[in-house]
C-alpha cells in the first residue's frame, strides 16, 4: 500500500500563510502529485497539481495566492498557501498517481483553519 505523509496544516489568521507538504515513498515513480480539499457537504474539489514534467493546473478560487511545487528526487509535493481566507477553511487531502494498484493515492487529511 503506498502511503503519503502530509504536514503542516493548522490554524491561522485571514491574511495569514501556510505551507503543506506530502511525501510519497521514494522507490515507486509518481506521475502528478496534487492537493485537492473537501467542505463537509460537497464533493472534494482539486485545488492545484503538478506532474513529473512541472506543468501546473490551479482553480480559479486559489490562482495567485497559492503556488504548487514538488521535489521530484524526495517524491515531495509543496502548497504554499498564502493571502487565506475564511473560506480557503476545510481538510486538504494531498493526491498522487503512480504504477502501484490502486494507482491513485490519498493522504490521511490535514486541516486547514483560517480565523476571521
């Protein structure tokens, strides 16, 4: 079972910034890491990605505030999420695919909080 690792979520001001990691295993080939986040209620919605290449895909809510990078030799992925808002409050779940069954991966959830 691959198995990613995600840190740094918490709580912060409006305005404020954080950075998430993940971390995939390093002996397995990962094609596009990413971060998507779920509102109770609604469906999980991607938030930025990146593959192999460095090519990037953001929604339209995040774009110019958050920046999405990864380490390919450490198979870490970064979001670095700056000017949050209220709403950008929710669970991030880091994403990535890979040769491994079941081909997708999911990490365990990190919240994010971002205090009025």
């Amino acid at each position: 079972q691959v198995q990613l690792v995600e840190s740094g979520g918490g709580l912060v001001q409006a305005g404020g910034s954080l950075r998430l990691s993940c971390a995939a295993p390093v002996s397995i080939s990962i094609n596009t890491m990413g971060w998507y986040r779920q509102t109770p209620g609604k469906q999980r919605e991607l938030v930025a990605s990146i593959n192999s290449g460095g090519v990037t895909k953001y929604a339209d809510s995040v774009k110019g505030r958050f920046t999405i990078s990864r380490d390919n030799a450490k198979n870490t992925v970064y979001l670095q999420m700056n000017a949050l808002k209220p709403e950008d409050t929710t669970v991030y779940y880091c994403n990535a695919d890979g040769p491994m069954y079941p081909y997708v991966y999911w990490g365990q959830g990190t919240q994010v909080t971002v205090s009025s």
